[in-house]
C-alpha cells in the first residue's frame, strides 16, 4: 500500500502544479481558486449532494463502457445507448399512465437497459459475423440515437403545450425519489452503487465474468479452451450497452424530468476516460466517475465566482489521461525491449 502511495503521490503533485498554472493563465489566483473550489464541493450540503447526481451517469455509463472494454468489444456508443435508454424509459412512462409511480419507475428501468443493450448488440453483431470495426459503427449510431431523440420530441413526444423540442414533464409519482430534499440527490446513485457492486461479482466471482476476461485478453486462447466467444461477445454487449441505457433512464427520470436534445452532455464519451482511469475495475469507476464530478461542481463554483472557464477541466482531465496512458506505453517499451534482449542473448 505505501508503494502505491508513493507512486501516485508524485503524479498528484504534477497535476496539481498543472491545475495552478492554468488558473494562472486564466488570469485567476491558484490559492483563492482552491479555496472556492473545496467551498463549492464541501462548504454545503447543496454542493456536495451535486457531486454524486453529477456522478451517477458516469457511474452507469463507465461501468457499461468498461464491461465491454473487458471483452475486447471497444465501445464508444454509450453516449447513443444513453440516449435509447432515456427515449425507452420517458415512452414507458407516458405509455402506461394508469399504474402505480413504482411500478412505472422499475419497467422504466427495465425498457432503457433493454433498449440500450440491444443497441449496443447490433455493432457487437456486425463485429463478430462481418469483422466490421465496432470503433466504426458504435460512433456511428450515436449520431443516429441522436437524430431519433431529435424527431421523437419534435413529433410523437413533443410537448403540445409549447414550441420547444421537448416531452411533457414526468409526473412526480413515476419520478426517481429525492434522498436529501431540498438537493437534487436521488434514488440513482444508489441504483448505480448497487450496479457497480452487482458487476464487480459478476466479473470477479463467476464462471461468466472469468469467460468475459479471458476472452477480452486473448480470444485466440479462448478459441483454444473451447470458450463461447459469441456468447461472451453477446454478454458484454447486452451489459455494457444496459447499464448506459440506464444511464438515460436516470437523466429522464431523476435530473431532467423530460427527454430533451443534449440530455447527456457528452457523458457518453467522458465515460471512456472513466474506464480508462480506473483500469475497468467496477469499484474503480465509481471512484473515478465521484472525483470527476467533484472536479466539475468546483470548477463551477470557480467560474461562477471568479470567472475561471470551467473548461479547465477538460484541459486538466486530458492531461491526466495523457499521463496515465504515457506509463502504459513506457512500460510496454521496456517490456519490448526486454523480449528483444532476451532473443538477441539467445542467438
């Protein structure tokens, strides 16, 4: 363990002393701005609650982005799936005004990560029957996803009593239940906590999530042991594009109260960086997807009050990735380097 921490601390302070020169160009001081950054994330409760409702859609999305990453399927549509799995969950909600609030939350629940696991499956599919990049075709029904959100809440969807592209508001009783009134904290941070748990014994407890590893790691090998290589592809795709449908479920249901364009945010594609930085481990990406929304709800606070661009973020969380991966490809040089040795002493 004190390993570790000493191997981190020196990465911590590089990207500390990056944060402070960024403030710096933006014209701000880097001793006030952490000041208002720490007021803004723990200095109240209505911004430490902001950090787990920021945090949960990249909880769900890092945990359907890392799961499939595991398989070796590269999925980059979760931002797509996010987008089905709220247009699922709002036509479930409206089609069945006649149930319980409860009963219209869970089949809400039910149809996004459905929805959104069969949109994932198709690329997954076109992978596995005609070699076609999944890179490719998961981009590219992001922007279809997109453009179906786009006519549903300009036609079926659209809220009649006005002009904007957008549905009716959910009703209060088929809405995700508030944790901490007056905060927007709602029931899905404990849906995704409870996924992430679920997910980590999955991969780490059964014969399932053993099949999912080896096949991500080598599918060559997995051929050999005789392993479902379809049925694990299938698997992943199912759960990866599942839990980013639950994803839009939450937008809907728990933050916006109505699918609208933009819902996401581009939280689709900050969920790769997600399950990049926490190694696609499932509690990882909670831990990640929490320090990321921290990171956002300060920079808010800085902008607001010091007219700091929250856009530093984006800057700041590049350059973490950058360092991260920048390890990976050191250490796969030495290890090169070592093979090349080792065959050369050989000869």
């Amino acid at each position: 363990m004190k390993k570790k921490l000493l191997k981190i601390l020196p990465q911590i302070v590089i990207v500390l002393v990056v944060a402070a020169l960024l403030v710096i160009m933006a014209g701000g001081n880097p001793l006030r701005a952490i000041k208002i950054f720490f007021q803004g994330t723990l200095g109240n409760l209505n911004g430490f609650m902001e950090i787990f409702v920021k945090a949960t859609p990249l909880i769900f999305l890092g945990l359907g982005v890392s799961v499939s990453f595991r398989t070796g399927f590269f999925n980059i549509g979760a931002e797509g799936q996010l987008y089905m799995g709220a247009v699922a969950a709002t036509a479930t909600v409206f089609a069945l005004p006649g149930l319980p609030g409860a009963v219209r939350i869970i089949l809400a629940t039910l149809a996004a990560f459905v929805t959104g696991g069969l949109w994932a499956l198709i690329p997954a599919m076109l992978k596995r029957k005609m070699n076609i990049s999944e890179t490719v075709t998961t981009i590219m029904f992001n922007y279809i996803a997109i453009m179906i959100v786009g006519i549903l809440v300009r036609g079926p969807l659209q809220d009649k009593s006005g002009a904007l592209p957008q549905t009716p508001f959910i009703p209060d009783e088929a809405s995700l239940p508030l944790l901490a009134y007056p905060t927007r904290l709602h029931l899905g941070v404990v849906l995704a906590i409870a996924a992430a748990i679920l997910l980590y014994i999955l991969l780490t407890k059964t014969t399932v999530g053993y099949e999912l590893k080896i096949v991500g790691t080598s599918p060559r090998a997995a051929f050999c042991m005789g392993l479902p290589i379809t049925r694990s592809l299938v698997i992943s795709a199912l759960l990866g594009g599942g839990l980013a449908g639950m994803a839009g479920m939450n937008e809907v249901l728990g933050v916006q109260h109505r699918l609208l364009e933009g819902i996401s945010s581009g939280n689709g594609y900050t969920a790769v960086l997600v399950a990049l930085l926490a190694r696609n481990h499932p509690i990882g990406v909670v831990i990640v997807s929490v320090l990321l929304a921290a990171v956002q709800v300060g920079a808010n606070t800085m902008q607001r009050q010091m007219g700091i661009p929250a856009s530093i973020v984006n800057l700041l969380i590049g350059f973490i990735v950058v360092m991260v991966l920048s390890q990976d490809i050191v250490k796969i040089y030495r290890e090169h380097k070592k093979a090349k040795e080792l065959e050369v002493n050989q000869k």
